[in-house]
C-alpha cells in the first residue's frame, strides 16, 4: 500500500474497521486494568499472548496451508526480536505500571511512541520536516508535564517510569522492524511476535516469582482476558491489517491520537478513574504533539512507498 493510498473499499467499510481499531486498542487500556486485578500482570500478557499466536496460527494453517510459515532462521529470528522488544518489554511493563497508575495516564504516557520514532530517525542521521521536529518537543513537553506532576495522581513514580520504559521499548521495537529481515507474510510475522513476546513474559514471570491462584481469579479478570486475546489481539489487529491495504495512510494513523482519548473516557465509565486537570492538559499537549508529527510526517511523503513487510507502529496495546 502506498503512503497515500485513496480508499478502495466502501467508505462505510473503512469507517468500521477504523471504529473497530479505535475503540478495540483504545479499550485494551480497560482490559489490561481489570485483567490484572486478580491476575499477576507478566502471566496474563504470556497467556494472552500465546493463546494469540496459537489461534492466527492455525486459522493461517487452515486458510493458507505450510506455505504462510516459510521463512528464513533471520526471519524467524527478527520477528522474534521485536516481539520481545514490543511485547516483552512493551506490553509486560504497561501491565506492570496498570498496578500503579490509572488506565488513561497510561494511554496518554505511551502515545508519546510516534515521538521517539522520530528521535531515533534523527540519531540514524535522517533529517525530519522542521514541524516535524516541533510536534516532538510540544510532545515531549507534554509527557514532562505529565511525569513531573503524576498527572496529579496519588501515585508514586514506580508507575511513571515504568510506562515511559514500556514505551521506549516498543518505539525500539517498531523502528527496528523495517530495517531486520522479517517473515514476508505479516500474519505469520505477528504469529512469531506473539509467540515470543509470550514466551519472554512467561520466561520473566516465571524468575520474579509470579503464580497464579485459579481460584481466586475472578470472573471479571477471566472476561478481561479472554476479550484482550479474541478482540483486542485478533479481530483488533485483522481490522488494522485490512485497513493499511484498503484506506490512506493518513486516515489509518489517526488512531495515535484517538486510542489514548477512548481510555480515558472508558477508564472514567467503566472502573470511576479520576481525572485531573493535569491529566487532562497534559494529554491535549501530547496529543497535539503526536497529530503534528503525524500531519506533518505525511505531507512529507511526496512519491508513494510500499509498506514494509513486519513494520510496526501500533501502540503497546495493540497486538
């Protein structure tokens, strides 16, 4: 698909499956929150994970036969990488920082992934559009205000510095996925990204000490779980995958800037999160800064650029 793709598809398809990726994504914040009220955080993410992996796994098996998983050791070993660097790291600290902070400052904290996109562009010696580079500092200036204050929250900085990691680790992720070799199909590239992003939270869980006490997992967090795995990491995925072949670029990268907002509302609705007025003010300069980077970014792409195969740049949620 290129950069600036028209709509190919029914605008009433493409507006569905963009609903679906904003509301799905924007509400795994939610799902991750109540999840892990009975659940340990890193267990959750592995299951959640590996059932993942294991059911695109076989409905490509079934849908496309052996020859969706070929692909070469670096492949396998690439997508792996950044399953780890995304999932591992990513998605097992958000669980981690959910015990601490609310489930919105969370969402606003790891929207500042486009931003660190751009900043690792610029140490890679790319130059960005001028704009560019101001969306990143009104950003940035933002996820300050919001670290520095906790949001207003009272919450210590364990939460903080926790989500910031998770963040820094899946825009690591994402930058380093079009430049490694990747399996050609990009289902089975999140099958690979699943499965080991899985393992390591397992691996991790394991070493802290975590464990599970079945019965005292409670319906809700079982519910929580079930619907991260079916909605959150496959029908939410299968909706963004569709969208990058059939809607412009430029529509589709709004999610960015519309997941972190669907969080807070739900946070607010579902489980009575306070929001502050820093909370608030914060998350509209990261915002702003995040959809001028994303504007900015795309009238920048003059001539069309096919999508790399395996590229990444969802928020940690959204696997």
């Amino acid at each position: 698909m290129s950069a600036n793709a028209p709509v190919s598809r029914s605008p009433l398809l493409v507006w569905g499956a963009l609903a679906i990726v904003y509301v799905v994504w924007g509400s795994t914040y939610l799902g991750i929150r109540i999840a892990i009220e009975t659940l340990p955080p890193l267990l959750h993410g592995a299951t959640r994970f590996v059932t993942a992996s294991l059911l695109l796994a076989a409905f490509l098996l079934i849908t496309k036969g052996k020859a969706a998983f070929t692909m070469t050791p670096r492949q396998f070993g690439g997508a792996a990488l950044v399953g780890l660097l995304l999932l591992t790291g990513g998605n097992g600290m958000v669980a981690v920082a959910e015990q601490h902070i609310s489930s919105g400052l969370a969402a606003l904290l790891v929207a500042s992934v486009p931003l660190w996109l751009v900043v690792f562009r610029i140490i890679a010696r790319d130059r960005p559009a001028l704009l560019t580079v101001a969306g990143v500092l009104v950003g940035f200036g933002g996820v300050a205000a919001l670290s520095l204050s906790g949001g207003g929250e009272e919450a210590g900085t364990t939460g903080i510095v926790v989500i910031l990691l998770a963040s820094l680790s899946w825009s690591i992720g994402s930058f380093i996925s079009s430049r490694i070799p990747m399996p050609p199909n990009v289902w089975t590239a999140s099958a690979v990204e699943m499965l080991a992003g899985g393992a390591g939270l397992a691996v991790v869980s394991t070493s802290i000490g975590e464990h599970a006490d079945l019965a005292a997992v409670s319906v809700r967090s079982w519910a929580a779980l079930a619907y991260l795995v079916l909605v959150g990491s496959l029908v939410g995925f299968t909706a963004y995958t569709w969208l990058l072949g059939n809607a412009p670029i430029s529509l589709v990268s709004t999610y960015a800037y519309v997941n972190p907002a669907v969080a807070v509302v739900l946070g607010v609705l579902v489980v009575n999160e306070h929001v502050t007025a820093q909370i608030v003010l914060g998350g509209v300069v990261i915002l702003i800064g995040v959809a001028l980077v994303v504007s900015t970014e795309r009238r920048a792409k003059k001539a069309p650029a096919p999508a790399q195969a395996g590229e990444t740049t969802t928020s940690p949620q959204s696997a």
